[in-house]
C-alpha cells in the first residue's frame, strides 16, 4: 500500500500551486502537517472525468446483470484511504459523502486493517452464527464493549439486525406488541388472537398505526416504507398502509435568527401531530408508535429545535405511543456528539433508538419494556453479524483514542462557517446553510443547478451527495480534519465561480 | 487449531466401544476412514448436559441485554469445525441444524480460513461499499464467479440483499412495480400516482396484493410476514395485508405409495388458488405474484409434486401475476440438486428466486422484464455485502471440486433410508418421513415429545432442530457423509429406545 502514496512534501507543494492560480479566498491549513493523518492521502488527484473509461467499461458489463442508473463509477478500495475515495481509473477523491454516510473512519484505517488481519478473527469471519439461538462465547463482551458503551440515555438493551430496514421493521413490531399487551393489560393472547392472526386479520394481525413525518426517510422494506415519505421514487406502485403522516417543521436558518417563527411553525406541527393521533384512534388504527429522524436526512437534512422533540417526547407519553428516534443516518459522532439526541439534553429521549451505517451493524437500542415477552417474536436467521460487532468495538477505539467527536465538532465548525461565507459569496445559487458538527447541508437555487455542482464537484476531486428535491449533504467520515475542510471549500468555490 | 484435535484412532475406537453397548441394529461405515473429512472430528464427545455450566453463565450475562428465551447454548467456534458445533463447556455435537439452516460446507473449511486469511481479502472486509453506487471493481467479476455461474434456468440477472426477508421484500416490490406497468401499459407514472404515492394511498401505493400459502414461510418484515403463515408467535400483533392464503397440498408420504390421494390433494389446492386470484381481483386486491417454497421448511417441512408446481406456474401465467420461488432455506444444495426447484424439471420454473442463508448473502434473481425501469426503485445502502460474496465464491469452488451435490445424493439416501427403518421399527413414535437429499424430516407423536427427543439427542451430542407442529427436520451442511448419517442413526436409535 505504502508504494502507492505519493510523497506528502510533493503533494502539498502542488496543492499549493494549485491555490495559486484560484480566484477568491483561499483556504490555507498553517495546521495541516501537524494534525494529517499517517494514513491519508494529502489531496485529490483526478486522471479522468468521472466516470472514466474503465468505470464506463465495468458498468457496461455489470449492466448485464443489474440495473445500473445509479452507478456513480466503480471503486479501487484497496488504494482508498483515509478521507480519499480512489477509483477504478486512478482519480482520486475527497470524499465528503462517504458511501451514503456509513464510513465511520475513512477508508482502510489501519487499526481496522490490523484487527482483521489477526488470525483470531478469522474464525468470526468463516462461521456466521444464528445469533439468537447460538450465539459466540465473546458475544456479550463484545457487545458491552461495543455498541453498550455507546448506549443512548435510559438504555441497557440492544438487539443487532443486519441493515437498517430490518432494524426499524423490528423495531416498529416491539412496539406493536408492548402496545397490544399493554392494551390487553397482560401478555396471554386470547385463542381469536392467535387464529386471527395467522390469516393476517384482526385482532391477532391488529389494525395499529406508527406515525411518522412527512419528509422522513425509515428505509424501503414495507414496514419502514409506510412511514418514508421523502421521495415518490421510493414509494410508487408499492402496497402500503394507512398511517397517519404529520408536517416535520420547515424552518428558516440560521435557527438563531429565527426563533419566533421557528417556535411557530413547531407548534404548527406539534397541534397536527395531537389531531392524528386522536384522529386515528378514532379510525381505529390507533398509534402505537411514533418514528422520527433527529434530522432528516434523506429527505433533506431538515432540523428542528431541541424544544421540538422534547414537547413530542412528552406527546408520545400523554398518549401512550412508543417514541422512536431513529438514528440510522444521523447516530455515530458526525453532529459531534454519538447520538444526535444527545443535543436535546434530556435523560429519557427515547423508548427505542435504531441504527445502522456508521455503526457497520444495524440494531436497535430500547427500554426494558420494550423487549419482546417471549423468545422467537423478533428473530431471523442471523440476527446481525458478529463480524460487524468485532470491526465496531474497534471502531469505537479508534473515536475514544483520538479525540474524534471533538475532531468533528473542529471541522464541523469550520464547514458551516465556510459554508455561510460561500452563501453570501453566492446569494443567487446557496441558500440555508446549517449543520450540526459535520453533519451540515446547503440548499442550491433547483434540482438541475445542485446535479450540475455535484459532478463539476466530482470532476475536481470531491465527492458529495444529495438530499431533498435540491440540498447537497455532507456526511465526511470523522477523520475530516479541518484541513480536509479548506481543501473541499477552496474547490467548491472554483466550482461555483465557473458556474455560468 | 490442530492441537485440540483428539487422534481419530482413538476416537474411532472410543465410537466401537460405545455401539457395543447399544441395542438394536447398528450402523458401521466402513468406508469411514477413506472418505473422512481431514479437517473434521471423529464424533460426537459430550462433557456436561446442555446447556452446560459455563453456557448458563453466558445466557444469564447476555440476559440483561437481549431476550435469551431461544438462545439454546454458546458456542466455541474457534473450535468448531466440519460437521462439529463444539460448545463453551467444550461439548462437542454432530451439527444436523446448521444454524438454521446456513453453514454450507461445514465450520472452518480450510479454505474459507485460507481466503479469509489472504491479505487480497482484507481491504474488502474493511470497506463496505455502497454497492448500487460505488461498486468494487472486481464486483461484476464476483457475481458472475458466484451467483450467476449457478443462476436458475432462463435468468442472467441477481441482485444482491443483506438478508433473507430484506431479498423477499425487494423481490414482492419487483412484482408491484413491475405489475403497475404492465397495468399502466407503460412506466410512466401519472401526477396523481407520484402525489398519492407520498401519502400512502392508491392509486400510487396501488391496492395490489402477493398470493401465499398456508404453513409458508418468507420472513419477518411486515411485507414478507404478510406472506408467512407457519406459526403465530411470528405474527402475532404485527399489522399486515389483507392478502389471499391458498391452501397448500398436505400430502401422504412415502409420496410413490399414494400418487392418487396426493393428486386429488393438489389438484384442491390448485383450485383454490385460482379462485383466489379471482375474488382478490374481484375485490380490488389484484394478486401481483405468488410465492412459494418449493419445500415449506419452517412450516413443517411439507411437499409437492413437480407436478404441482407447473400446474402453479402455469397458473400464475395464465393470471398475469409473477411466479416467486422463495429458496432462502431450500437453495445451495442440501436437497440434491443446487435449487430445490430444479427438481420440477423446468425450463422457465420461476420470475424470481430468492435466496440466503447458505448463499451467505441475500438476493434474489430474477428474469429481465421483473427489473425495475428505473434507479433507486429497488435500493439500499448496502445492497448485500462483498465480504459475503467472496465467500460464497469459494464455497462454490468447493461443492463443485468435491462434488458435493453427489455427496449429498448420497448420503440423503442413507438417512432417507435409515427413518424409514427408524419409522418401521417405532411406529408409535415416528411417522412421515420424507426428505430430498438430506433435506429431510420426519414426525413425531407430538409436540412434547419431539421436544423430549430433541433434547436428548442433544444430550447424546447430535444437535437437530424442529419444524412446524411435530416435525423434526435434518439439515446439515453439505460435507455431511454416510458414515455421519450412521453416527447419527445410532445415536437417534438409542435415543427412541430409551424414550419412555
């Protein structure tokens, strides 16, 4: 691997050359050396446009057996490193999207590389257990040492899944069933319930509700896809059911500027979230649940107020609905703190939190009268994958020994700063900068102008993604230094000073 | 690892001695010692009862996290290996359950170990890409090498999925979609499709449905568990979808005595299904697709003719609805033939086939006119897991250099064989035995005697697993030989004659 870096000293003489000739301000990282990492590249470094001719040949051939529209170009993982993503035809990337936001620390992290290089994981590598029934002897202490160590607020028990739709579809039915017991005022169901139940009918198969917000992203199984509502293309032609969607807040940023109507159109949403539920109790599909996105991410990195979530927190209670905080996107250390309802300040956040991504295994966290009542009602196969707890427990490592929550807190801060200056630079494309730690997007004036900075992006070097009908995202890993910071802002301001 | 290997001399001598004490007839396997496994155990060798000491330690600590009603014991798979589960009380027990079903050539295959530990691998295990976006390089290559070079008859396209439901649920929205356009006459949706679509209802999220059968089995998403009708305790509470449920064929065994009584049978539940269609249809429900599994395992593990099934794809032709054979459990080998559906004698026999567990990665394959028209219609982060399909890669090299299918052939004659001798000798206690390869199973009296005898072949060192009411199924891996279907046969033997 060590053959294929380029000297550090060349590549910073170059990047500054490359300032040289750029127009407007200029990023310049007097701290880079100090704080670079020893297994990072030192820039981008395009051959190609993307997608070059080997990724264009490749993506023809898996065109045989896939559909392909959404191949952005084909990856050469083993000479990514770091925050630097290189593909089939040598370019090589600053990656601020990070595989849809699930790599925690970069690209071939040598801890990671070392952890699986020992002979003693290779047993968990070959003999995927049924881990609910069969489970390995170093299962609880892995995962005390891993995902317990991060547990939310209020929280002793987690069950791992294997993605993040299975998370929240398990998920949602713990709520369904603490909800049928707790209506039933006990756990023995009666003989209709358990015929009923087995030709999807009612009340065994019983006709409850999750709420959830418009915008929200859950995932596409069709339990999560009930409660996603960020884009038709997700939804279209797929049965769903009949669930009650409230309004998630359209704020106004900066959040500090607009506090008044920020606190308004809270309101708004929180008064229709009362009516649903009241509304769908009357239905008779009444609210077992209620699914929300600290961000929301997918459907365009939406935020709300702490004051928000705690006021729905207090709904869920007066009403007897489960509260859901789904963390799939935002949890893992990219809005500085691990879990981004760790900003709402508040000991009981939630009954269940769900992840998956960042966190390599999916799962979710709960209160204790939230587990199932007997063995077998959540269950598969699998039931996550001890390989993915063995590489998280590192992980985790990793963030503690290096400081990184406060890392991303550093270039977070700088991002949104930098991302305010580029906004007043450019008032008739940028609009709405915000973010929390690194986790920060900016609204571009439509659709076809934010596609258009996305690839001339890519074509200079840095890979983004986007959200909502015209936001870009960034969801850097938490390796991004400020440094890393400078190098996309200096680009990003090429990009947008060519724009026509 | 070869340190706690105990000499297979010894342990050839130890099994002599303890036939000698057993009643009944007795299995000797001469060819033993020239077809044994090198990397595998001479027999079963239990310390403690099960869960041993050390086990219950583990359950209790793993009980303050997670709901341990099912955990059966823990396991060491460090020293597990071939057709040896060895447990943390250093029990050592003939593996015919598999982890439901999922280890395909046994626990640390040599050559899983090699691949794992060559230093090629590691880079994959580390970054796990966003496979629809940023795929591997050698990902085409992979796929081809692994799934496509045992794709079903008639299909040239797979997708890839992290687990069994998330395959099926992506398999039953490949339907929708693809049923939608066939109904629009084209694909492109109406404003009100798109709009309706955001919010749940028809004509976007269309009132379509998937037909099923009872004693089914396709997982626990609540698409999927809309399909599966095995057991309540996986239903009940969880909202579902008022989808139509045939009957499905409960047939007399050994099949070739009661040809006539079993075709009557099937030809019922044909009927059935063809009523359904038309009073789903009738109802505003259009059946999209069926699925089926070619044998229903969890739900008992109940079969059909060949006939059966082209009668049923015929069925579906005739009603325009797409044709799923779910082979999560069925697939990779254990019933002779790579695809249990390959036993039907078909050129077309399915629009899709699904698949897990012994594949090692979800997915599903499927004919051309079931992709999706566009991207991100059928998507995820992960889309599957290469790790995963590097496996499977080497899995497959390894079935077909050891010709495992004939193995298998083989060796489920033998055990075939052997229940029906069982069968004839406790005609109080056992009944039905039947199977297909090794994938076999046979009845008990009763639920609480299946139990019993669960138990305590496991205390004798043979661990099985149950399916539906009073089934006992067998499913080992594929290195499964004659001379362990003997060991087993024994044990089994004793077993029922020391039952009450």
């Amino acid at each position: 691997m060590a053959s294929s870096l380029i000297s550090r000293q060349f590549a910073l003489s170059l990047q500054k050359n490359l300032w040289l000739g750029a127009p407007a301000c200029r990023y310049v990282s007097k701290a880079a050396r100090k704080t670079q990492l020893e297994f990072d590249y030192d820039g981008p470094s395009m051959k190609t446009s993307v997608p070059g001719p080997r990724s264009q040949e490749l993506t023809k051939q898996l065109g045989e057996i896939q559909n392909v529209g959404a191949i952005n170009f084909f990856c050469n993982y083993e000479e990514s490193r770091g925050n630097y993503l290189v593909d089939v035809d040598s370019n090589r990337m600053l990656d601020i999207y990070t595989q849809i936001s699930s790599i925690p620390i970069g690209y071939n992290h040598p801890a990671l590389l070392k952890l699986m290089a020992n002979a003693n994981s290779l047993s968990t590598l070959v003999n995927r257990p049924a881990l609910g029934i069969l489970p390995p002897e170093n299962f609880p202490e892995k995962i005390t040492e891993s995902l317990l160590s991060v547990a939310p607020s209020g929280m002793t028990r987690v069950q791992t899944m294997a993605c993040g739709s299975c998370s929240n579809e398990n998920a949602y039915k713990a709520m369904f069933i603490w909800y049928r017991n707790k209506e039933r005022g006990h756990n023995i169901p009666s003989d209709e319930d358990l015929s009923t139940c087995m030709i999807n009918q009612a009340p065994g198969c019983p006709d409850l509700s999750i709420l959830s917000f418009m915008g929200g992203f859950h995932g596409r199984t069709m339990g999560c896809l009930a409660t996603t509502h960020s884009k038709s293309v997700h939804k279209l032609d797929v049965p769903s059911f009949d669930w009650p969607i409230a309004p998630f807040p359209r704020l106004q940023y900066p959040l500090e500027e607009f506090t008044k109507e920020n606190a308004q159109e809270e309101a708004r949403c929180l008064e229709e979230v009362e009516d649903l539920i009241v509304k769908w109790r009357q239905k008779g599909k009444p609210v077992a649940g209620i699914v929300i996105e600290p961000i929301q991410a997918e459907g365009g990195d939406n935020h709300a107020s702490p004051d928000f979530f705690r006021s729905l927190r207090n709904i869920a209670h007066k009403h007897g609905c489960a509260f859901h905080v789904d963390e799939v996107q935002t949890g893992g250390g990219s809005t500085g703190k691990f879990w981004a309802h760790e900003h709402w300040g508040m000991d009981d956040p939630a009954d269940i939190v769900s992840f998956s991504k960042k966190l390599l295994t999916g799962g979710y966290y709960h209160k204790d009268e939230l587990q199932a009542d007997k063995p077998y009602r959540i269950f598969n196969t699998w039931m996550g994958d001890p390989s993915k707890n063995l590489l998280l427990a590192e992980v985790l490592n990793v963030i503690r020994r290096e400081n990184l929550l406060e890392e991303v807190m550093r270039s977070g801060k700088a991002l949104l700063n930098g991302l305010y200056e580029l906004q007043a630079q450019y008032p008739g494309i940028l609009s709405r900068a915000r973010g929390q730690g690194t986790f920060c997007a900016i609204d571009i004036r439509d659709d076809a102008t934010r596609n258009s900075l996305l690839l001339k992006a890519r074509d200079k070097g840095v890979l983004l993604g986007g959200c909502g009908d015209r936001s870009i995202r960034f969801r850097p890993a938490l390796i991004f230094k400020e440094y890393h910071v400078h190098i996309f802002l200096n680009i990003f301001n090429d990009v947008l000073a060519q724009h026509k």
